[in-house]
C-alpha cells in the first residue's frame, strides 16, 4: 500500500518505519530540512530502540523516503497517517492542535484521488469532529475518508508496539475507511495477536487519553503506597508484589519511583483533566488532580530520600546522577523527573554530575547547570553518593557496577528513586541501598573488608 506520514517526531518515524517494515511504499514528510536529511540518510535525530536500524534498512532499499513537501504525499500515497504533535497549550490547559488541524487542512486541497486520512495524534475531545467539517469542506474529489487510529506506544519500544501491538483503535464512520485500515495493518492482523476495535471517533478520542489517564493513575496509586510505606516501614517492593498477582490489577506499571514523565502521560493528563472540568464531570476531575498530585509529590519525596543518605545535608554534596531521559530505552527528556530531580539537588547546594547512554546532548540542552560525563564510572568519580535516575539496564542490571563505581566514589551509597534495581549485589558490594517506600539495605559484606558506608 502507498502510505504517507504526515510529521515525523518520536511517533511519526517509528510509525513510518514500521509500515516500510510491513511491506508498505512509505513517504515521511518532516518539515524541519535538517531532520530530514538526517532520516533519509536513515539516522533519527533521537533515540528510540531498534528504530536506526529500520530506517537503515528502509533507506537503502527504496521502501522507505523522506520529503518537506507535502506536496509530495498527496501524489504519493492512499492512505496518510497524521502524527504531529499536540503539545499542550501555553496555559496548560488542554492541547494546542493547531498542527494537526493545520496538516489536515494543508492536506485535503492537494488530493486528486479517493483516500483515507488516519489520525494517529492524540486530540482533545471533539477534534475529530472539527477535522471531519474542514474535510468536508476542503475536499476537491469525493471519497476523501477520516479514521482516528490513536497510538497505544511506549517511548523506548515504539517499534516493537508498533509492529506488534495489543490492539487496534479505529473510530470512524464508513465501509471504506474500515477497508483501508484493514488494508494497511493487515500483516499485523493477519498474525492473529491484535485485538481490531473499530467504534466511533468519539469514543476513540476518549479511550486514548482514558488509557494514559489509567495508566498515570496506577503509577501514582503505586507512589502513594510508597509513601504508606516509608511512614510504617513497610516494603512497597513486596506490596506491589502481592497487588501485581491479582489478575485485576496485574504487575506492569506498578513499580513506585519518582514519577512518570515524557511527551505522553504529564501532557495527556492535563488535558484530559482539563477537558473532563470543562464538560462538568466533577468528581472524575477530582481523581485526575489526585493522581497528578501524587505524582508532583513524589519528587520532594526523591528529594528527602537523597538528602537523608547524604547524612542530613546536600550542601557541597558531590552527586552521581546515572539516567537522564524520562525513562530506558529512549533519549527523550521532555518533563524527565531525573532532570527535574538534577535541578533540586543543584538548588539545595549539590554539584551534580550525569550520565546518561543515549540522551547526554538533549541534557545538556535541558539542563545546562549540571556537570555531564561519556561514562557511568566517570559520572561515580569522587561521588559522595550515586543516584539511579533512569531505569537503563547498564545500571540496574550490570553485575559489574556496583564492584567498579565501589572503586570510584568516595562514600558507598545508592539511591534509587525508581525502586528499580535489586539491592543484594550493591549491598553484597559493601553499599548502603535507599530507595522509595522501602528499607534500607545495608551492607552485607563483612565489616574488615567493607568500604565506609552512609
């Protein structure tokens, strides 16, 4: 199938690869001339697992190119993903779509053939109905279809999702639009493994943010047991153990740490709070601010946390701050609480020193105030304690570092605000292990040959 997407950021290319991957003849039209030139040379200018390699293979081989021209889609494809960004408004308050109105109505006036328009960019409700009116009244051939397929992707495994994803949204209006997205993902379907839910635009645009919503709302559940749990010297690890085998709950996203960031969850619960005030439904309002509040706290509580395993003060306290994007897998720093927690350490008189694999340039952007080093082991150098901001394996699951950053710092204390890493190898090391809503693990190695401890 000629398919065309329409904006090219973190969801765009993984989604334009993706399709080549499927065997679809794929344009991309990214707007910034430099991004572009980078994709078709098959490089994103950010980081996403597996996607270099795709855009590689797709580059070369002819399935997959890039154009500034929209021009160029029109007279291309059949089919036309829209998938530029909605940030949120400068208010705060609901989403600025005046991209994807302004894709939409660039769009139509170009086509000269029946198409399907499939909107993969996440709208405030009633935007579907307001594209479909500029549809219908910019389109100079009939058969011009709207379909909103929203994206269900996680940063740092957009691909994968996107290629296998649990299910299909589609909220449209017509025969013809289902056959065209039937078409497109039909290797996908044809697998057998994902669910195709077609409903009605509405109910589409409502069950993309209730599902980050949902989302938001189960890792704050999870920080706010945390909280219980340093005030009762509970183990949240364990509590959300027991939750996680209850099938009505289960364990993915259930890991309590410093708060959920990134372009997707901080900004679609914002707006759908938003929204959901401006229609009247109170109380459901009243538990998105909750959610969001519990959230927003939990950065205080990573704050208190480091500052008790420094001994009380961060005044002239060296920090190693390992992870800087939002979370693993990505190199994205949009709303990321380990810059945010970078940037309260540094207030509280801290010199913080970071590490990041993949997002160090867009930090350093972020975040011009903090110190940045090529390597984990450089960033532990005379730290008077390290800090896990970011998930990333080569952290969390390197046998190896806890014995190699031992050498490197000079006070044996971890702190770790994702609740991620297990404490038995940094405690087997000679390291005193904090983390959020849990006790802390001291070491284990015996006294004659254990490094001083915080």
């Amino acid at each position: 199938m000629r398919v065309s997407v329409i904006g090219c950021g973190h969801l765009g290319t993984s989604h334009a690869a993706a399709m080549a991957e499927l065997g679809h003849d794929v344009i991309g039209v990214e707007q910034d001339p430099e991004k572009c030139r980078a994709l078709a040379a098959g490089r994103a200018p950010f980081f996403e697992t597996g996607l270099d390699e795709l855009l590689a293979k797709h580059t070369a081989g002819g399935r997959l190119r890039f154009s500034t021209e929209l021009a160029a889609a029109a007279d291309h494809a059949e089919l036309h993903f829209v998938a530029v960004g909605t940030p949120l408004r400068p208010d705060g308050q609901g989403y600025d779509v005046d991209q994807v109105v302004g894709a939409v109505r660039s769009l139509v006036p170009l086509l000269h053939r029946p198409c399907t328009i499939v909107g993969k960019s996440t709208v405030t409700v009633g935007t579907v109905t307001r594209l479909q009116a500029i549809v219908d009244q910019l389109a100079n051939v009939p058969g011009v279809e709207l379909v909103w397929n929203p994206e269900f992707l996680r940063e740092g495994h957009a691909v994968i999702d996107t290629l296998k994803p649990d299910r299909i949204l589609a909220g449209l209006s017509s025969t013809a639009a289902r056959k065209a997205l039937e078409e497109v993902y039909a290797p996908i379907l044809a697998r057998g493994e994902a669910q195709l839910i077609i409903t009605d635009p509405a109910t589409a645009e409502v069950a993309k943010s209730a599902a980050n919503a949902c989302l938001a709302a189960k890792i704050s559940f999870a920080n706010a047991m945390a909280e219980v749990c340093e005030l009762t010297g509970a183990d949240v690890a364990e509590v959300t153990r027991v939750l996680g085998i209850d099938p009505r709950i289960g364990p993915l996203g259930m890991r309590p740490g410093i708060g959920y960031g990134g372009g997707c969850l901080p900004k679609d619960l914002a707006a759908f709070t938003h929204r959901v005030k401006e229609l009247g439904a109170v109380r459901a309002a009243g538990l998105l601010d909750a959610v969001e509040a519990v959230n927003q706290g939990r950065l205080e509580a990573a704050v208190e946390l480091v500052e008790r395993a420094a001994g009380g003060t961060l005044d002239g306290v060296r920090v190693g701050l390992l992870g800087a994007a939002f979370k693993a897998g990505t190199s994205d720093v949009r709303d990321s609480p380990a810059l945010r927690l970078a940037d309260r350490l540094h207030l509280r008189g801290a010199t913080v020193v970071i590490h990041d694999p993949q997002a160090l340039p867009y930090a350093q952007r972020a975040l011009p105030l903090a110190q940045y080093r090529e390597t984990a082991l450089e960033a532990a150098a005379d730290a008077d304690l390290l800090v896990i901001g970011t998930e990333w394996p080569e952290y969390v699951a390197n046998p190896q570092l806890p014995s190699a950053a031992a050498i490197m710092v000079r006070r044996l204390v971890l702190v770790d605000v994702r609740t991620a890493v297990d404490p038995a190898p940094w405690s087997a090391a000679g390291w005193s292990v904090w983390q959020l809503g849990r006790p802390v693990s001291r070491p284990t190695v015996p006294p004659a040959t254990a490094a001083p401890a915080g």
